[in-house]
C-alpha cells in the first residue's frame, strides 16, 4: 500500500500543565512537506493536540444550534409525547456518539453545550417554566452531564459480562478483572493508578469508577434491564442531591 503524503497530517500532543506549545516543526516524507494540524477528525471525534476535545464540542455546538433553532420553531406542530423521540434523534444522537471519549474532560465549551441542550428543552414549555429536573421526567431522557457516566457503565457492564475469551484481543488489558472474581457478574474492576489528570478523564479509569460505584442489584441484570435501572439509578440520584 502506497501512502498518499498529500493526504497525510500530524499533530504534536502536549499537556499545556507542564509544556508549552511545542515550536515550528517541519516533517518531510519523500520530498513532500507534511502539514501539521492543531486538530484532526478520526472516526466522527475531533482530537486536539491538547486532548481536551474542546475542539469536538464547539464543532457539535455549531452544529446542533441550528437543528435546536429548527426544533423550536416547529414546537407548536409537535405533539408532546413525540418531542423526546424527535429531539433524541435530531440532536441528542449527535451528542452522545462516542460521549465516552470526549466527554471527560470538564470544559466551559461542555457546560455551554449542555446547557445550550437544556434551554431549548425548556423553550418547550414556554411560557410555563418547569425545573430541569421535571423536565427531564417528563420526557425521560437523561441530564446531557449524565450521558457520559451512562455509556461507559454499559461499556464496563458488556466488558465484564462477557466471557474472556469472546473479548476482542484489542481489549483484553483494557479493563482489569481479578482473576479470582471472574466468574462474579457483580466483579469489582481494579482501579487502574494514574500519574495525570488527562488519565484521570480515560475511558479505562472513569469506566472502572462508575461500575464499582453501582449497586450489586444493577449490576447482576441483563443489558435491556441494565440500561433501564441504570437510567433510575441516575434519575434517584439526580433527584436525591437537588
């Protein structure tokens, strides 16, 4: 396979905690000059050089204001029961995909989106303001800070219910079981040790948290009731705090 360098970008990661934005550099591959890129797009998720996905949520932002804009016009031809269908599909599918990646990270940008995802859910009862949190029991759909912590219980849920030799190889040391629990479906993941705060907001870590942190009944279900006493489990305890 020939690689095409007039298609080929690289990017230099560094963590601005400790470093500063690395200098000029130039990378040439068989005569051709290769350009360097703050951000770059894999597989729907924009990746930054600072791993902060800031870059993700302002593109999502910009991209799901207008459909929000388009939403509330229309709000008066919506029967009530069929918005949390259609807003699910038009904007909170684009929000969610792969949430459990860029979604660590606390940023202005995130709180902005959500936020943003919020208020238009309110412009829906308009002029008769609702508290967030009956909103969202109306319509039963999650707090958009919740998608993230909900998708990486599933991952850890489908990780630790599969049998270890049906796990994908490319995954076999991503997750940690214990060898003495492997055959417990309510396991205890072993925390990985971080040395960072950006490891701190990794799949591998955030993922073991939040499965170690759910109830033994949640945890010994099948993946249909999974995902619904997983979605009680985050409205009791949204409604517990306020």
């Amino acid at each position: 396979m020939q690689i095409n360098w007039n298609k080929s970008y690289f990017v230099l990661f560094y963590n601005p905690r400790v470093n500063s934005k690395p200098t000029l550099l130039s990378l040439d591959c068989d005569t051709f000059s290769i350009q360097r890129l703050d951000a770059f797009k894999y597989l729907g998720v924009w990746i930054d050089e600072t791993m902060s996905f800031d870059t993700h949520v302002n593109k999502l932002l910009n991209k799901l204001i207008p459909r929000m804009y388009f939403l509330n016009r229309l709000k008066r031809f919506i029967p009530i029961n069929k918005f949390p269908q259609i807003f699910r599909s038009i904007v909170l599918s684009s929000y969610e995909y792969c949430i459990g990646v860029w979604g660590g990270p606390k940023s202005a940008g995130l709180s902005k989106l959500q936020n943003c995802i919020l208020r238009n859910i309110s412009k829906f009862f308009s002029p008769r303001a609702l508290p967030v949190n009956e909103m969202l029991d109306f319509f039963s759909i999650l707090h958009p800070s919740e998608f993230h912590s909900y998708y990486l219980a599933i991952f850890a849920h489908w990780f630790v219910n599969f049998s270890p030799s049906g796990i994908p190889s490319i995954l076999t040391d991503f997750l940690e079981l214990p060898n003495s629990e492997r055959s417990m479906r309510s396991i205890t993941l072993t925390v990985p040790k971080y040395q960072n705060s950006l490891y701190k907001h990794s799949v591998k870590y955030c993922s073991t948290l939040i499965w170690n942190a759910l109830p033994i009944s949640i945890k010994n279900t099948d993946v249909s009731n999974f995902k619904f006493l997983l979605q009680q489990n985050f409205v009791m305890n949204r409604n517990q705090i306020v």
